[in-house]
C-alpha cells in the first residue's frame, strides 16, 4: 500500500512521521520541506492507494482539484480540515471521504509535528455518499492510534464551532480584556496560562475558522451567553458540581 500526504505543517508531519514510524510505504508533497520522499509535483501522487490533504482549510479546495487530473477513481482521498461543509459541495473524481483528526497543539509547522499524535484523539469522518467505502480510511486512521467517529458535515461544523472554533476566540478575547491592566498580567498564574492558551493558535488557521464558520460561532457565543445567565442565577455550587462530574466523565 502507498498512501500519499499534501502539507507538511503539524498535522501532516505528523500523519508522515506516523506513517514511516509504521514502515509504510510514504510520499509526500510539500513546497517547503525537504526529505526522504518528500517532493513538489503532484505527479508523485499518482499511484498512491490514499492520499491526506493536510493543506491550509483556504487552499483545500484548489489541491483537491489538481489530484482530479492526476488519481485514479479508486483513490481514497482525505482532507484534514476543521471545517466540513465547504469541501463536499462538490464531486470529485476519485473516493473522496472528508475527515477531521481532533488532535493538534497550539503550534504549527513540521518542526513541531510529532509521532503520536493522534493516539487516542477523535478522527471524524463524513462520507459524502451512502454506503461509501470507507474501510481503507479507517484502518489508517486506527493504526495512527485514532478512534474513527462518523456523522454529517453540517452537523460536524455546528459540533466544532462549540468545542474548538468559539473556546479559541474566547480565549483570545480573555487575554484581550485583561491586557491593558499591568498588575493583572503580572499576578497571571497557571488559570490564565491555561485560559488562554487557544489564543496561541496558528493564525492561519484560526483566520480560516472565524471567517469560514462564522454562524455557527455567533450561535456557539449566544449559547455561551446564556449557560452562563443559567448558572449565575440558579443554585451555583449544584451547577458547577453537575459540570464537573460531567467534565471529568470527559477526560478520564
């Protein structure tokens, strides 16, 4: 088998680094990177049984176009992006089966990639089409230490502007409330650190998810605004009890 991957940031490093860590047999397409089977034609890709498009979410849809001239239909070809909808409006010549890997830092480059970073993580997938063979995907994606999770694009986008989108803009509005104020940075301690940290995020990418996401996250922000009315003006300590239990049931 030979499974190809376009981009070579954080997550496809990491995919590559995976993939040869397992002795299989790996190409890789980059413009930036250099290395053992790493080049910059798509021609490489040709005869590869699988291919990750770990490109920025902007640039996808241009990469998944360029392989239509290059793969054949079996191909199975997968993108990374965190966002799902945008990419299955259209059709594609090959076996196009769009995922999502929940694993990332709040790096980016191939120099901050790493094996094992999928172990564990949620790899969502969305088929486009009924009883689309997925089964070539999900033995990558399971030998990558990942847990294959299936549900729709619109649903998956909704789902992500909650857990992922909204947090890393809230984060980012955290630490802009508070920068201004001296002695509030200089008492900052782990609470802070750790509050903030998605504001450390690839910018990239982050711009990708604000400007590609955006309604889902305005209603992700309306949400919020409201949980947090519910749980100031109910009974407090039996609501942040609720949600820890629930919170910790999460991260065993």
């Amino acid at each position: 088998m030979k499974i190809g991957v376009v981009g070579l940031g954080l997550i496809g490093g990491s995919i590559y680094k995976d993939l040869m860590r397992l002795n299989y047999d790996v190409v890789a397409v980059s413009q930036s990177q250099k290395g053992e089977n790493i080049f910059k034609s798509y021609d490489e890709l040709k005869d590869c049984n699988l291919i990750f498009v770990c490109t920025p979410m902007h640039k996808t849809l241009e990469i998944l176009d360029e392989l239509q001239h290059i793969l054949q239909p079996t191909t199975v070809v997968t993108d990374v992006c965190s966002l799902k909808r945008f990419v299955c409006q259209k059709e594609y010549s090959y076996n196009f089966i769009p995922s999502h890997p929940m694993a990332g830092t709040e790096h980016k480059g191939f120099e901050n990639s790493f094996e094992g970073l999928f172990k564990g993580a949620t790899w969502v997938l969305t088929p486009t089409k009924e009883n689309q063979d997925c089964s070539l995907l999900i033995e990558i994606v399971e030998k990558l230490g990942a847990k294959p999770l299936f549900t729709t694009p619109e649903k998956h986008d909704e789902a992500a502007a909650l857990i992922s989108h909204m947090p890393m803009l809230i984060a980012q509005a955290i630490f802009k409330t508070a920068q201004d104020n001296e002695l509030a940075l200089k008492m900052a301690s782990s609470g802070f650190r750790d509050m903030t940290r998605l504001a450390l995020s690839n910018t990239e990418m982050a711009n990708d998810m604000i400007s590609m996401n955006s309604d889902n996250i305005e209603q992700s922000i309306l949400k919020l605004y409201k949980s947090i009315g519910e749980i100031t003006k109910e009974d407090y300590l039996s609501q942040v009890e609720q949600i820890k239990s629930k919170r910790s049931k999460m991260f065993l």
